[in-house]
C-alpha cells in the first residue's frame, strides 16, 4: 500500500474549472424486483415491487466495459451531474463528473442510482405497500448495505454492463463501494472509496442516535404514520439536519464563513426570550436555512433507515469476510482510499483503518490523504489534487 499526503492547492470551494458541464439530463425509473421476483433481504424478509430510480450520462461501448457506477452519501440522490433545467441547481457531484472532468463522460458511460430505501424515485419505508395501498411507514423491512448493492447489481445488469471499469463512492456512498468489493470483486477494475469508514465509531453511532430521537419524539412522527395524513416530523427533521450538517464541515471551514457575526449588529438586546431565542448570528441563520431546504426533500422516515443501515455496517466482522477478502486480493481490483484531513465525521484514521485491512488481506491498495480545511463535505468540492487523484485512478 502507497501513502501520501497531498495538499489541497489555492483554489476554494466554489465552481469547477471552466468546462461545458453536462447540460440537461433526466431521471428515469425502471422495476428490478416485480411481484412475481422479489428481492430478498439479509434478514429474510421479500420485498416487491423494487423501483429503482437512476441518471446515466455518456455513452455504454460495445463490449459494455466502461462504466462508472456512482454510489451516493446519507441525502443524495440519482441525481449526481448536470442540471434539470435551470443550469445553476446542478447535481450534487457535478464538480466530478461531465465532460473533461475527473470522471469523463465523454468517455465513461456514468449511473447514478438513489438506493434502496431512499426517498428520491427509490422504494423506501414512505412507497406505498401493495398489500395495503398505504405507504410502509415502519413497516418497511430493516436493511443492509449488502441489500443496497444488490439492487445497484441489478441495476448495472440491467443496464447491459458487462464489466464495471471503476466504483466512486463518498460517506456512506465510500460504504457501498466497500460492499460491492466484497461482494462481485470479479466484476470490478478498480474503485474509489473516499471520506468512508469500513465501521462507525462510537461517537458516530451517538450522533446519528441524536437526529434520530429528535424524529422519533417529534409529535408529529405520529409512530411512521404521518405520510400522505399530514406535515410528519418537520421540527424533528429539521433539528437531525442542523446537528447532521454540523458534522458535514470543519469549525474553520465555519469560522472562515461565520465566525460570530450577527445578521443584525445594531438591533437592540433582546427583551425576553421571545427575542433572545430567535436566530441572531449568522452561522444560526444558515442553519436554519440548510433545515428548511432539507424538509422540501428529504423524508424523516428513510432519513431513520438509513442511518440505522449505516450503523450496524461492519463487514469484516462478518463470518465470511476473510473469505471475500482473499476473493478481493485475487480479482487484482484496484482500490485508492481517500481522506480528508479536516474531516472529523470520518477522519483519516478511518481510512487508514480500512485501507489496511485491504492490504493485509493482499488487496491492492493505494491510500491518499488530502489537505483541505473544508471537512467532511470536502469529497463533494473541487480540490484540484482529489481531482486529479481520481482522474488517474480511472486512466490507469
């Protein structure tokens, strides 16, 4: 395994490099699990009918071996590139992919996928039962991120792939990519898993478990019933945004945007609490601003699931991981595990932590470590040497 530390350049978060972009593209739905076949889960539960819903960009060749299968974080979606009609709401990774860039789609034939349990076109606990005609609500079976990417496999079969030529995966997107190795490393040429972690700590599982109750004892939560009967658990919702966000970036990325500016520096001291409470600095308006975005469009119900599937994810410890490890070692897949160093949500050690598991188990493996002061959320933003990383890893 290489390791090196590359330094994060000039250059701020912002727009990419000047390029054409991917211009307008489309979502689109297809059945994987119908009635008559349906998906069996870890746990033994059925599920059907699967709706998948995916974006793909660029063109599949003829052998059906260059494809890059996008898996997304906590609150993607298939929507990672281009626009759906106003050029400045462009996906949420369009700094990587598109024509030119980092992941070339005028080469690479590109799908993004939102996973099983989402709440973006993708069966999820808010879908409607077809036993019932009412939405799952917490009906809905317990998942796996094993479960998530055996609806990616499907998909990608679909899709006529014969052979994935690279994996790209951030946060929970990075955890999927791990499950894919373990899972078909013979199907795979190489993979990027980047911000992840193969097992969340203690503290991580305490945060996720604050945004939950903050759902689960919203009133308004109404025991996962509220869909489709009125406005669910917004205040709760809202508050799992804020404190999840927080972890998404660093206290300088925060102190160099916000520092403790007020909105108003010459409004009078508050009377009473009706005053005092209401957001005064600008970092609180932000925070409210990222919560009331978020309720138009995400639901609480797979924000509960998914980041349950994130906890218990821990694929070494499984039974048979030295077997699928020894299975990776011998499909000459070629991984780099990245990191960012102000990430505090999934740190290096984390990386360092799952790339050296890979190695020990005779993996090939390279291991980058980038200098940003953005935080976790840096896998999302143009940092010129994370881009030429990935760049070279798909050229290689």
């Amino acid at each position: 395994m290489t390791h090196q530390t590359l330094e994060s350049g000039d250059r701020p978060a912002g727009a990419p490099a000047a390029d054409r972009g991917l211009g307008r593209v489309a979502t689109q739905r297809v059945v994987l699990f119908p009635e008559g076949d349906p998906l069996r889960l870890d746990n033994g539960a059925l599920l059907a009918p699967v709706e998948v819903a995916y974006e793909t960009y660029g063109t599949l060749n003829a052998a059906g071996t260059n494809a890059v299968v996008v898996c997304h974080a906590l609150t993607g979606d298939a929507h990672a590139a281009g626009h759906h009609g106003d050029p400045e709401r462009r996906g949420w990774w369009d700094v990587l992919i598109g024509p030119g860039r980092a992941v070339d789609t005028d080469r690479w034939f590109v799908i993004a996928s939102n996973l099983l349990g989402g709440c973006r076109g993708t069966t999820g606990p808010s879908s409607i039962d077809p036993r019932r005609g009412e939405p799952y609500g917490l009906d809905f079976p317990a998942l796996t991120i094993a479960d998530l990417v055996r609806v990616q496999r499907a998909l990608v079969e679909r899709l006529g792939v014969r052979r994935i030529h690279a994996l790209v995966g951030g946060s929970l997107g990075g955890m999927q990519v791990l499950e894919w190795l373990l899972q078909a490393p013979e199907q795979i040429d190489r993979a990027l898993i980047v911000a992840a972690t193969a097992r969340l700590s203690a503290q991580n599982i305490a945060l996720s478990t604050a945004a939950r109750e903050a759902i689960l004892r919203d009133p308004g939560f109404d025991d996962g019933r509220y869909v489709g009967r009125g406005p669910g658990p917004r205040a709760g919702l809202a508050a799992a945004r804020m404190l999840g966000h927080v972890t998404y970036v660093s206290e300088q990325a925060l102190e160099t945007k916000f520092d403790r500016r007020r909105r108003d520096p010459d409004a009078p001291p508050p009377r009473d609490g009706h005053d005092w409470f209401a957001p005064d600095f600008e970092v609180e308006h932000y925070l409210h601003h990222q919560a009331d975005s978020f309720l138009q469009r995400f639901d609480a119900l797979s924000y509960l699931y998914l980041t349950r599937v994130m906890d218990a994810f821990a694929p070494f410890e499984r039974d048979d991981a030295a077997e699928r490890l020894a299975a990776l070692a011998g499909a000459g897949t070629e991984v780099l595990v990245g990191s960012f160093s102000s990430d505090w949500r999934f740190g290096p050690e984390h990386s360092d932590r799952l790339a050296a598991a890979l190695e020990a188990a005779g993996a090939s493996v390279r291991r980058r470590a980038f200098s940003s002061p953005w935080g976790h959320d840096s896998f999302l933003l143009p940092i010129d040497p994370y881009l030429r990383e990935v760049a070279a890893l798909l050229e290689a």
